[in-house]
C-alpha cells in the first residue's frame, strides 16, 4: 500500500527535477529518499522518472499521477488541522451542585491531564439551570443524577448508596441498614417541589412504595441547608453517601436497602459537541480506576 512519505518524496522530486535538492528540501539522505521513490514505483506498477546525464525528468505516468499526489497530500493537511482544531476546542462542563463537590476537582484534572489541548469553563448549577444550559446549548456536557427526561441522553458514570440521613442521637443512628418502611412515622425535611418536579415524581413513587408518604415539615433548597436541618433535629431526609463530605457533625448516614444513586454523563443529542466521546472516555477511565462519589 502506497504511503503518505512516499507520495510526498515523489512530489518534492518532482518539483525539484532533482533527487539531490528534494533530499535536502526533506532532510532525509538521498539514498533513502531513492530507494522510497523505487517502492512507489514497484508499488504501482510504473516508471516516474527518467534520469540520465541531462538531469531528472517526469516521465508521463509521473506528469499523470502528479496532480493526484498533490491533491491527497493537500487533502491530507486539511483533515489533520480539522483534527487539531477539535482537540483545541472548548467545552462547557455542567455540575450539578450536589455532585460537583467531589466529582469536579476529578474531572477538571483527569479532562487537563488527558485531553490538554480542549480549553474547559465549568459550571456549578441546580438541576432545573444545569437542564436548560443543555437543552439552550450553553452547557455541552453535565455530571448530574439522572434529569430523568426524555430529549436528553445520559451514560452512567458512578453509582453509590442512597443513604438515610439522621441526627446523630436518632435512634437508628447505630444501624448497618435501614428500610424506606422503618422511617414511616419521621419528620422529613426535603428539597422543594418545585426545585425538579421529575425528581419528586419518583420520590413519591419510593414512598408509596414504603407505604406511606412523608411527613415534610421544612423544605430546603440545597444539601448544606438539608443537612444543618437534620443536625439540628428537624428531621431526616434521604441523601446519597457523597454528601458526607459536606458536613461530617451532628449527622449519621445509614444506607438505605435497595437504594442506589447514579452519577451520569448528560448531554443534549441535538447538540452533540464533537469532543463529548473523548470527555466520555476519559471520565469512564477514571471512574473505572477512582472511587468518585467516596471523594477520589
């Protein structure tokens, strides 16, 4: 099979009307660069140049296959910059805030590591924000729980315990597991309604699962605030195990059986950026290789 290298030391002596010169123009030994210019004859079947006392000449196959070889090398040039500029491009990374706590310091440096050409800007959001940025194109990629909506597409990343979060002289607090059904009768402090409704679809669903439904006597709107609620007593809630890392004092996580939280990759597929396969393969490596949601 015919080579690039070959094709290029046929087009410099062709220019060059000279082995000599072109061996200098290409900083290879003249003996070598005669010898490739032998394969790419034998290759194909035909003689390309005429060499005698008066000089170096085209010969007609050469004349023919001269215009070719300057278009598959130009041609080639033109895909390699494209290939170079995707590998310069920037890409917008999207936390959900609950996750970006541990997954973000990860990511960003495996990301700079692997890929040290693509240009980062990050953002640290809420659900409801993080799902517009993808859907409006603002946010290219997002490390968030599952939206749990159909236009976006997502591949799990890490999956972890859901915990029950519990004061720490609750009277659980010393438990391996626990039940959805063995917190029935708690004070529950939750996040808003309002703050992803898909979210508090499924949660009802897990407690009419339980058999019944939460007593929710506060609402708050982020995990700090979920989590100081519970330590002062208000009442439990359910977290995933990451959360820990937020606050380590006046708060117990048990596992909940059965219940499992996923970390997933999400994007928008009617704005797939060029480089979200490379991003993706890099954060599978790592989270084959780092306990993400235990903080890495």
């Amino acid at each position: 099979m015919t080579e690039l290298r070959q094709l290029r030391y046929f087009v410099a002596v062709a220019e060059q009307l000279s082995f000599t010169r072109a061996a200098a123009q290409l900083h290879v030994a003249q003996q070598s660069l005669s010898q490739q210019i032998g394969v790419l004859e034998r290759q194909i079947g035909v003689r390309l140049f005429d060499r005698d006392t008066r000089g170096t000449r085209l010969t007609p196959a050469g004349e023919a296959l001269l215009p070719g070889a300057r278009e598959v090398l130009t041609r080639t040039e033109e895909i390699v910059a494209q290939a170079q500029r995707a590998a310069t491009d920037r890409i917008s990374l999207g936390f959900l805030s609950s996750t970006a706590n541990y997954m973000l310091p990860a990511v960003v440096r495996a990301v700079r590591e692997r890929l040290p050409r693509v240009a980062l800007s990050t953002h640290d959001l809420p659900i409801d924000a993080l799902v517009a940025g993808l859907r409006e194109g603002r946010i290219d990629v997002a490390f968030t729980r599952p939206p749990l909506v159909d236009d976006l597409a997502t591949r799990t990343i890490a999956s972890e315990p859901v915990c029950a979060v519990l004061p720490s002289g609750h009277r659980l607090a010393g438990a391996g597991t626990v039940t959805l059904a063995e917190l029935a009768g708690e004070d529950w402090v939750l996040t808003p309604r309002s703050s992803w409704p898909p979210w508090h679809e499924k949660y009802d669903r897990d407690f009419a699962a339980a058999g019944f439904a939460p007593r929710v006597v506060q609402r708050a709107s982020g995990v700090p605030s979920l989590l100081g609620l519970v330590a002062a007593g208000v009442g439990v809630t359910r977290l995933a195990r990451s959360a820990a890392s937020i606050r380590r004092s006046g708060v117990v996580f048990v596992p909940i059986a059965g219940e499992v939280a996923e970390t997933v990759l999400a994007w928008n597929p009617a704005r797939d950026h060029p480089m979200r396969s490379h991003l993706q393969a890099v954060v599978t490596e790592l989270a084959a290789t780092t306990d993400l949601p235990g903080g890495g």
